[in-house]
C-alpha cells in the first residue's frame, strides 16, 4: 500500500519511491526535501544520516531545462528558508512554519539559518545533472583512478558516421561476389539506397557492440557461410523442382485454356489469367536468373494443394490433379527456410554495419551520450565496480532522481548497483520521483518496465503526493471519475497493468486544491468539460475535418466572448487571449488539420512540434534551390529552378519576361555572380541577406498573411548556415551538408520564436505538452488511433497514458472531440482507442452506445456539456476584441 506523503515527515534514508501525479506539485517537494537534506531534519526514524552540502546530494533529471529549474527553484526555496530562520520574514506556507517550531532554540536558528545560506549560495557547485551530463562527469572524473579512458569528442548522436559505416560493408559484402551470388545478393537488396534503408531501420539505436578485430572477422565469416549455404540451397532447390513445376503449370495451363468456357474450374474464384501469372512466377523462379522467391500470396498457395484445387471446381465437374501437388507443402517449407536464412543474412548485415560503425567512433576517439550511458554501466559491472560503486557513495550518499518514469532498464541498473534498492540502507538514501501515468517516452529509450520494477524492489515504501495545485476542482474530479471508474472494474485496471489482485500500476484519485481566479464567460462559469462528440462513423480524413472544424468554431467563439479570469469578488483579472488555449495533437498530420481550420476564421496560431526542426521548414528546400544557384551562378539551369521557388513568389509574367529577353537574363546572371562572390568573401549570411533586399522580399512578405513568419525563418535559416560554414570547407562542402541534414537530420533542433507567437493559439504534440500548464485544453482527436497489430496491447496502453498526461495539462476547461471512428473500412472501433477503454466500451459496440457511456461516466458532474459536432459547420470569422476596461480594485 502507497501512503500519502508528508514533507515534513519522510524518511529520508534508504530507497523510496514517490508517486507524483500530474499537478501535485513534485519540484516543490523536491525542494522541500532538499532543504530538510541541507539541514539534516527529522526524528530519529525520518531524519537524513546527517546534514549534507550540495554537492553530496546527487539530483538528477533528464533535460538540460529541467536542471535549470530545479536548481533555481532550490536556491529560492533555499534563500526563503534562510530569512525565515534569520527572521527577516515570516514563513508563507506550513511547511517553513513548522521547520521553525522544530527549532525552538534561538542559536538553533541561526545554525539553520548558516547552512542554508551557505548551500544556496553553493548552488553553482550543486550536483544537480542530467543522467547524460553525470555520466559524462563520472568517467571524466575517474579516467586514472578506475581505467575509464575518456574520449576527446563527445557528439548527440553519429548520423554523419552510419554512411560511411554503410558503404564500407556494401563494398566489402557485394564487390567480391559474381555469378549466381551476386544476383541473390541484389536480388535481396536491389541497390545501395535500399541497402541503406534497411539497415539503418534495424541498426541497434541505444547500444553498439563492442568493436574487435575478433568480433568483425567472426561477423565477415559467418555471413560468407551463411550466404553459401543459401545460394547451394537454392541450387539444389531449382533443380529438384524445375521439372515438377513445368508438370504442374503444363497440367493447369491444359484445365484453364483461354478460349474453352467449360473448364472444370469455377472462374470467378480461380481465374485462368491469374493462375497463368502464379504459374509464370513460379517457372522464372526456376530460371537461374530468377528471383530467390516466387512471391506468391497464401490465398495462391492455398488454391494450388489438393484440397484447395477440389474446392474451386465447379459442380457436376471433377478434376484429378497430379500427386506433384501434394507435395507443394514441402516445398513451401524450403523456401521458408531459404526465406529464414535470408533474415539471418539481414540481421549479420546489421551487426556488420553496427560493428564497423563502432570501429569508426573508436579511431575518431568519438562517443555519444548513450555510448557513455554504456561504459559507466561497463564500469559499474566491471572488475573494477565495486571501487568505482564505493567512491559514488562517499561522493554522493543521497540521491533524488526526478521523472523516474522515463528511465531506460540499463539507467535502472546503474542506480541500482551504486544505491542497491533492495537493501534500504540507512548510511544513504535514494529517492525515486516520477509519475508511471506520464511514461509516454519510449521512443527515447524510456521504459515503463523499468519504473515497475524499481517500483517492486522498493515495496512497500511507496509514498503519494494526493493534491492537485493546477486545476480547477470540476477538471480534478471529472478525470478521477474517467480513470478511477475504468481502475474500478473487473479486469487490467485504467492502465492495464493489473494481474490478478496485483495492480502495479493503479490510478489514484487526488484532491484538488483549487484556484483562486475561475474563467467566466459572460459572467458565467465555463464548463469544465465540453464533449463535442457524434454519432457518425467517420473515417480518419472524415474525423479530421469534421472535428477540427468544430473546434476551430467553439475556439473562435470563446475568444471572441467577452470571457476572462476573475477573482472569487468577481473582479477581472486578466481577459483570454489567443495564448491561453492549447491544441493537443499526435502528430503533424492533425495539427494541419486543425490549423487550417483556425486560418479559415483568421484565428491566430503557432505549430510546436516535439521536433521543431528549422530544416523541415516550407522554405528550406526553396534556400537549397538559391544556394545551389549562387554556387554555380552561370548555369542557367540552375537559376531558372531559383527563381521558380514559392518563397521568391515571382509571377509568370516576371518568369516569361527573363525567358524572353536575353538582356534582362544576362543581367539576372551578372546579378547571381556577384552574389557568388559575396558568398566567398563575407560569407552565405551576407549573401542571402542581399539577395533578399535586391528582390524586396521583407516589405513583399510583411504584407502577406504569416508573412512574418516566413522572413524570420528565413533570416533565422540564413544565421544558422552562417554558423555551420564555419567548420565546412566552401560553399558546395555547406550545400552537401544541408542535403544530408534534411534527408537524416544529426544537428539539434533549432525552434522558432516569434514576438507575435507570444498571442497566438498554440497547437502542440501531447510528447511536448508534458509538464507544461495550459488555461483551456482542447482535444479535437481522442478516439482516433492508428491500429498496430504486432503491438497492440503496448500501443493501448501509451495511448491511455497519453491521454491521461493530455487531460491534466488543463487549468480551467477542457474541449473534447469524441467519434465512433472506423480505420479504414469496417465498423466502430472506438472501443480499441484510450478513451472507449477508460469509458467502458466493448468491442463490437455499435456507434450509438457512444454518448450514453460518456453521459454515464461525468453524470454526477454538473460542469459537463455536451453538444453534437454535426455538418456542415458555419464558419464565424473571428475578431479580436478590444481588452475591456479593468474594474476599480
């Protein structure tokens, strides 16, 4: 059992684990054990093993960000603490108030009031990390003392090594192959680019194996024999059923001639134009130049057995097929295996590829953040593990590792050998915070299974934070009744992860805590939670416009309402604007379809993406177009394709004039030369800067709507390729590295902020959402889904966590859009979706059961409306109002 966390009150030795749900106010508690570590507070069962210094209490989170915040939120908690012990000020909240009653002594105080003081003004040398940027420090910091060479370059990531890793093995595996080999070869990976794709699909992400002459030879040799071993297969194979399969085609080709209508066989079933192309795939791949399969689908392979050729023949006919066909089975089997041995061909080619990819980063003295994550992990297991485990210990006896939720199982491991979960020691302390209900990382190498198992190592001490600080009391209570009725019912529980009587993943209801302000819309409340829901079985296009549409529309209409955020004496505090509402989508897909909608009613908005790429901007291939041009400024061709690009908008008239008129050409060209020269003397920002005034794009673009946009992407793009040619060798060397940075992107994403994005709706992935806070929260999508057959139980259940950490971002409101929803073809399946789940829905349920399991489901919350998104929709175009007139105070 889990109990309810008291600051005040938790132990703070040996291993524990804090459940924080979204909005109960994690970092303050963070920060509040932090001050007790500093002081070394509590009684005799709750009290650190002695008070500690910043730098020995390890904090560790898992973006530079995050590490930002918390440290300065600790410093304020830090220098808050010291002046209520000094006596400058009275303490604001319970907790400082009864630190102080724990110190009734005046020299007490002081003391307090010294070390805390001195641990903030420490805060520069606190341990406060990213795993990434620990690790890094550990073996940087034990390079002599345990063996850990450390390398002189460290990278996010190797994308610009995995080519060169790539063409080594093609050349190595293909050029020595000919004849028959060689076919098969080509026949499996057609050319270098699909090589490339397929390998790069399957290369290990996280972990590279270990790199040895040993290990490649070994690699090398088992291919070559595993290649030889499949081309004399084939051989064999080709040669022992060439015969028998002329003998069935001849015999099928005589039982459906082309021009004899009382053939035995049913036609509409067993057609002789399709059998003729199952028979002429088989017979090319007998021929020596065939392919290594016959690609025939199982309905073919099925209608070719006995049995299969009985059932297509008509009535009142019989057949007596040769016994050859009863043997289609054992060949079936070969090319199964044959078929199997190429799957092991393809996964040694990978680790061939990871292998020398591994050799590369060795001799470039090159490491990634997880190739560091993977030696310390080496290290800690290693001869030398329990030195290295031991200084971690002197150096660091308590740890706090905050979002604990989006831990990979090798991060586990590390913090498990240096702080052994399982024993509880009470010389140190490691304090597990995160929330499993916000797990939404996977594929970042974050594992759910990870949390769960720390989470049974460190039963029972299991500890909750129950108040919710962020939303309204409606919003808390109508996701308490979502997720606790689903937890409530027979079966996995809200998140299915229940077994049995064992749940290690429960949903617990929390308290709210309120606000003080409340959103009025016409001096009224605002619901909390609007169900925009129909009843129609709209597919995914269908779904997208007809919810997009309607939220767009009620987005359009609160704004344009006169509604704000009030104090409890009615006194308005600040109006809503743009910027106070949030679009939560999956992916891009959803959110162009929602921004669409919002630009037909001249609703302001901004897309932020979990990748915010400056290079998948709309204007990036047009820049590539004008670099290519500029860097080989007399090829006409060149030009031409330049000045057709959308961003420099020129019309046909301008473009049929400079075709026309060789003098207005040559001048064009003159211009592109000195621009070439520009690029070589001051560089490509210089360069794109003039071309852009030479033209009068900035005025041109301002008057256009997301005109500003557009300039500022531009002249964004155009500083961060000025930066990058510092460490490229010319202009083409700059024009290369840009096509395979947008083909494979290996630099960080650089996001684009605008002044005016500061007042626009914002429509953002739920991924990017997570720990931000938004007034009013719209969902226009949460029954739509993409089926995953191989997964779906695991894609159910991040669709459920993503819908939880969607629902809690919200302060005020939520807008939901809900429909039957059918993939593809066939009927309702909003059943499989997060939502039918939480709702109760069964699968098969027809779509009319929809509304009255939602009405069920909030019936005892009043602050529920729902209304039915039907179409057409009008479209109300929006007009922004002017800011009403504060009330006298």
């Amino acid at each position: 059992m889990s109990e309810s966390l008291d600051p005040l009150t938790f132990p703070l030795w040996g291993s524990r684990l804090i459940e924080a749900s979204a909005g109960t106010g994690k970092t303050w508690t963070l920060a509040a054990l932090y001050v007790r570590l500093i002081l070394g507070h509590g009684t005799a069962n709750h009290a650190p093993p002695s008070a500690f210094l910043p730098e020995q209490i390890l904090v560790m989170t898992f973006t530079r960000a995050a590490t930002r915040e918390l440290s300065e939120r600790i410093r304020a908690r830090l220098e808050e603490a010291a002046a209520c012990f000094r006596g400058d000020c009275l303490p604001n909240d319970e907790f400082l108030r009864s630190l102080l009653d724990d110190h009734p002594d005046p020299l007490a105080r002081r003391h307090a009031a010294w070390r805390l003081t001195l641990a903030s003004q420490a805060m520069e040398g606190a341990a406060i990390h990213t795993l990434d940027a620990w690790c890094q420090q550990v073996l940087q910091d034990t390079t002599f003392t345990h063996g850990q060479w450390f390398p002189a370059q460290i990278t996010d990531n190797d994308d610009d090594l995995i080519p060169l890793a790539l063409q080594d093995l093609w050349r190595q595996r293909l050029y020595p192959l000919s004849g028959l080999e060689f076919r098969v070869f080509l026949d499996d990976w057609k050319d270098f680019s699909q090589f490339s794709r397929r390998i790069q699909k399957d290369l290990p992400k996280n972990t590279l194996p270990q790199w040895s002459m040993e290990s490649a030879s070994t690699n090398a040799r088992l291919w070559k024999e595993k290649h030889r071993e499949m081309i004399d297969g084939l051989k064999t194979l080709r040669t022992l059923w060439r015969p028998r399969i002329e003998t069935l085609c001849a015999w099928l080709d005589g039982q459906l001639p082309p021009t004899q209508p009382n053939t035995p066989f049913n036609q509409k079933t067993f057609k002789g134009e399709t059998v003729r192309q199952w028979c002429a795939r088989l017979l090319h791949w007998c021929e020596e130049n065939g392919p290594t399969d016959p690609s025939l689908t199982e309905d073919a392979w099925d209608k070719l057995t006995p049995a299969g050729l009985q059932a297509q023949v008509k009535k009142n006919f019989q057949v007596d097929p040769p016994a050859l066909f009863e043997e289609l089975d054992a060949f079936r089997t070969a090319l199964q295996y044959l078929n199997d041995q190429r799957k092991h061909l393809h996964d040694l080619m990978v680790e061939g590829v990871a292998l020398r990819l591994a050799q590369h980063k060795t001799q470039v003295l090159r490491q990634n953040f997880t190739d560091i994550q993977q030696r310390l992990d080496q290290a800690l297991q290693g001869p030398q593990g329990e030195s290295l485990v031991t200084d971690l210990r002197l150096r660091y006896p308590i740890a706090l590792i905050d979002e604990f939720q989006d831990t990979s199982m090798r991060q586990l491991r590390m913090l498990d050998r240096i702080y052994d979960l399982n024993a509880n020691a009470p010389e140190r302390g490691i304090f597990l915070i995160g929330d499993p209900k916000q797990s939404i990382y996977g594929f970042r190498d974050a594992d759910i299974r990870s949390y769960l198992k720390a989470r049974a190592s460190v039963a029972p001490r299991h500890y909750l934070l129950t108040t919710n600080h962020r939303s309204v009391a409606p919003v808390v209570e109508l996701i308490n009744a979502l997720f606790g009725g689903a937890e409530q019912r027979v079966g996995p529980g809200a998140f299915r992860f229940r077994e049995r009587d064992e749940a290690p993943l429960p949903f617990h209801p929390v308290q709210a805590r309120g606000r003080e302000e409340q959103l009025l819309r016409g001096g009224h409340s605002h619901p909390a939670l609007t169900v925009s829901w129909t009843a129609e079985l709209d597919n995914r296009g269908q779904l997208f416009e007809r919810m997009a549409e309607h939220c767009a529309e009620h987005l359009g209409r609160l704004l344009s309402s006169n509604a704000g955020f009030y104090t409890p004496q009615s006194t308005l505090q600040a109006p809503l604007h743009p910027a106070d509402l949030a679009i939560l989508v999956r992916d891009r897909h959803e959110a162009a379809a929602v921004k669409n909608a919002l630009e037909q009613r001249n609703i302001p908005a901004v897309y932020l993406s979990d990748r915010s790429h400056l290079l998948d901007s709309a204007e990036t291939p047009d820049v590539l177009l004008w670099l290519q041009s500029v860097a080989h400024p007399r090829n006409p061709r060149l030009l031409r394709a330049a000045l057709g690009t959308a961003t420099l908008g020129f019309s046909l008239t301008e473009l049929e004039q400079w075709a026309r008129s060789e003098t207005a050409f040559e001048e064009l060209l003159n211009f592109w030369m000195e621009l070439h020269h520009c690029w070589q003397r001051q560089g490509v920002l210089s360069m794109l800067q003039r071309l852009l005034h030479h033209f009068f794009l900035p005025a041109r673009w301002l008057q256009e709507k997301d005109g500003e946009r557009r300039l500022t992407q531009v002249l964004h793009l155009a500083e961060f390729l000025q930066r990058t040619s510092a460490g490229l060798e010319g202009p083409e060397a700059l024009i290369q590295w840009l096509i395979h940075e947008r083909q494979t992107p290996t630099s960080s994403p650089e996001e684009l902020r605008l002044e005016s994005d500061a007042d626009r709706v914002r429509i953002i992935t739920i991924h990017k959402s997570k720990g931000l806070e938004f007034p009013v929260v719209y969902l226009p999508f949460t029954t739509c889904f993409k089926p995953q057959p191989d997964a779906e139980e695991k894609r159910l259940q991040e669709d459920i966590r993503l819908l939880y950490v969607a629902l809690t971002r919200a302060q005020h409101a939520l807008w939901i859009g809900v429909s039957p929803f059918k993939y593809k073809t066939g009927g309702p399946q909003f059943s499989a979706s997060a939502l039918g789940w939480l709702l109760g829905a069964a699968p098969g349920d027809p779509a009319e059961r929809l509304l009255p399991l939602l009405r069920e489901t909030w019936k005892n919350i009043p602050e529920v409306r729902f209304t039915e998104a039907s179409l057409p929709l009008a479209t109300t175009p929006f007009t922004p109002l002017p800011a009403p007139a504060l009330r006298p105070a």
